[in-house]
C-alpha cells in the first residue's frame, strides 16, 4: 500500500496552466505518484488538477505584471501582512492536513512562507522543499523592504530545517548549506516525447530561430531585441513560442524583421512546432535558475545560444554556444551558427543527447524518490 504524502503549494499564480510552475509540478505529481499517494493542496484546499489544466489561464492572478517599485514603506507594511498571514495559516493548514494523516509534506516554496514546514513539525513528519529561486530577491525587483535581510534569514533557515531541499536549478551553490541536506537537481524532458527519428527541417534557404517562453525581463528582451535588429534579414526567420510576447513582434515588424508569432503552444504540440526550427535562443536568465525552455530546445534537436551564466556552466558546459556580454555578442554567436550548418548540427547533437539521457522527469523524480524514501523509514 502506498504512502500518503502532501504536495503543497502556496501561490495561486504557479496554477497557471501556461507557466512553467504549472509544468513542474505536473510533472512533480505524476512521478511522485508512482510510489505513494499524493494530494494536492493549495493552503488548506485540495485541488484536483486535471480541473486546472483546463481552466483559461486569465484566471489566476501573476505578480509580474507589476512594472513600478514600490516604496520601502509599502514594501514593508507588505511583508508583515505576508508574514501574518503564513502565521494565520499554521492551525487551518494543521487541523486539514492532520486528518489526511500523510507521511511527508513535499512543498514548493514560496516568499516569506515557512508554514507548510512548521506543520510538519507538529504532526511530526518529514518535510521536502522544492524551490525554484531565491525568494528574498523575488519582490526585491517589486517593492523594497526594511526586512529583505531577515526576509533572507528565514528563507535560509526553512532549507536547514527542512529534512531534504532540492534546489531546481544551481541554487544550492548559492546557498551552500552546511547542513548537508540539500541537492540540485534540474527540470526535465517527458521521455514519451523522445523518439529515434530526426525531426524534418524548414529548407527554405534560411536560418530559422526561435524563441520559446512567457517573456520575462529576465529573459532580457532588450538584448534579444537588439541582437536580432543587427542581423540580416535575408538569412534567417524569428519565431516567438509563448506568452507576452506581443510588443516585441510588433516592434520587430516595424524594423521589417521576418518574423512569426505562433502565440502560446501547449505542452504537447511544442514539439511538433519547433522542431522545424534549427537555432533556439536564451538571451538572458537567472544566475541559478533551471531553464524549462533549453529542454524544449533540446528535444527539438536545435542548437542553442545562450547566456553565460551558473546554471547552464553547472549542467551544460560543452553542449552550449555560450555568449558573454550583450547584443553585439550574441549577435556574433548566431551569425556563426547561420553561416556553418554543420556546427549547428554538432551542438543539437550534443544537447540532444545530454538531455534525452541524463534529463528526463522519470530520472528526474527516481533521485528524489530515492531521498524521500530515505528520509522517511
């Protein structure tokens, strides 16, 4: 008989079937489920989420919409009521949770909220963190904070106590927690999307690049701008892949760039769509943070200009056209790749094979699987 267990989240906003949270913990719930019995909770509400999937994304509330930093005193008044609410939360999330009687809690993390770990404590089960990025940084870009420094102590203090955190992505050299109870682990690939066949390429005579992703400013789309803007427009064709992608297109088409927008793909057609494309682009990312979309890419068999920072460095140092700097450099990097069809072959070959085998989700969940399982005799 399988045992109970709990996936927690905290964040309505990680319920948005586009996001790449939502994918994560899809994927987090159907591997888990292969050896015990999750539930998923919001808070304190279950959450069936097959229910979700098919829910219109506009629904669920994202932060990231805001554009101007708030004031520090605003900033504050906002973490203390964060931090009332997580304490607020503890007995409704203990009284639900006690009557599930689960044997671990395995929780997403999420700014200023340590609940989920102090209930484990009183029902005295194991507890495991996922997290997916530095959180006292998170609202840094959003509002200032009297208390980012304790905000910062906290956060440290909940991966501590944690009985194992898997930082998705390199954040645990970040953290360097002395506590030994800590690994990094990356985002994967669904291995049912693996085949032996090569995928059919655009031969029309041109380079065909994509962009794939719900675009961020870390993304860094001045850079992405730019670079494509120094280009010649007779060689290739930008595609962009996602969401809050509509005023770069617009703006590329007023610069008579050859440009498609395909709007957002679900999970299952992405594959179909960009592997007709030979060049995938990361132009900027998060020091420590795993990129969903370099498995995309991957599995699409193209080769990918990236962004020299930790993460890729960390998992993916030879497979990867690595640029440093901005426009003018990853301009360079893929004018290289345009003019030698041969090197953008290699380094899909190389990325390909990395991902498909040391990246898929089944891999993925079987190391944690193992931990917990440690974790819990």
């Amino acid at each position: 008989m399988q045992k109970k267990a709990i996936y927690l989240i905290q964040e309505p906003g990680c319920l948005n079937p586009t996001s790449g949270a939502f994918q994560h913990i899809k994927m987090g719930l159907k591997h888990l489920e292969k050896e015990f019995e999750m539930i998923l909770y919001l808070g304190a509400n279950s959450l069936e989420l097959n229910k979700i999937e098919s829910a219109i994304p506009t629904e669920f509330k994202n932060s990231n919409h805001i554009t101007k930093r708030g004031h520090w005193i605003k900033g504050s008044i906002i973490d203390i009521l964060i931090l009332l609410k997580t304490v607020y939360s503890i007995p409704k999330i203990y009284k639900i949770l006690k009557k599930e009687s689960p044997k671990f809690i395995y929780e997403r993390t999420s700014y200023l909220d340590f609940s989920g770990l102090i209930v484990s404590k009183l029902l005295g089960i194991p507890h495991f963190y996922e997290v997916n990025g530095l959180q006292f940084k998170s609202k840094k870009k959003y509002y200032a904070s009297l208390f980012n420094p304790i905000v910062k102590y906290i956060e440290k203090q909940q991966y501590k106590n944690s009985n194992h955190t898997f930082f998705v992505g390199s954040y645990g050299n970040y953290w360097q927690l002395k506590s030994n109870n800590w690994t990094n682990v990356e985002n994967g690939i669904e291995s049912e999307f693996i085949t032996d066949h090569y995928p059919t390429k655009i031969s029309d005579g041109k380079t065909h690049l994509v962009f794939v992703g719900s675009l961020m400013q870390h993304h860094r789309p001045d850079i992405l701008k730019e670079a494509i803007l120094l280009l010649n427009p007779d060689q290739f064709h930008f595609h962009l892949v996602g969401s809050k992608l509509d005023v770069l297109h617009k703006d590329l088409l007023e610069h008579s760039i050859p440009v498609t927008y395909h709007g957002f793909i679900k999970r299952n057609q992405l594959d179909a769509l960009i592997s007709q494309f030979h060049i995938g682009i990361i132009a900027g990312s998060p020091e420590y943070n795993s990129n969903m979309k370099l498995f995309d890419y991957a599995l699409a068999h193209c080769a990918i200009v990236a962004a020299n920072v930790d993460v890729l460095k960390t998992s993916f140092n030879e497979e990867l056209l690595f640029f440093e700097g901005g426009a003018i450099e990853l301009a360079n990097k893929i004018n290289k790749l345009i003019n030698n069809d041969l090197l953008v072959k290699k380094y899909a070959n190389f990325i390909y094979n990395k991902v498909t085998n040391n990246f898929t989700w089944n891999k993925i969940f079987q190391k944690k699987t193992e931990t917990i399982k440690f974790n819990i005799q």
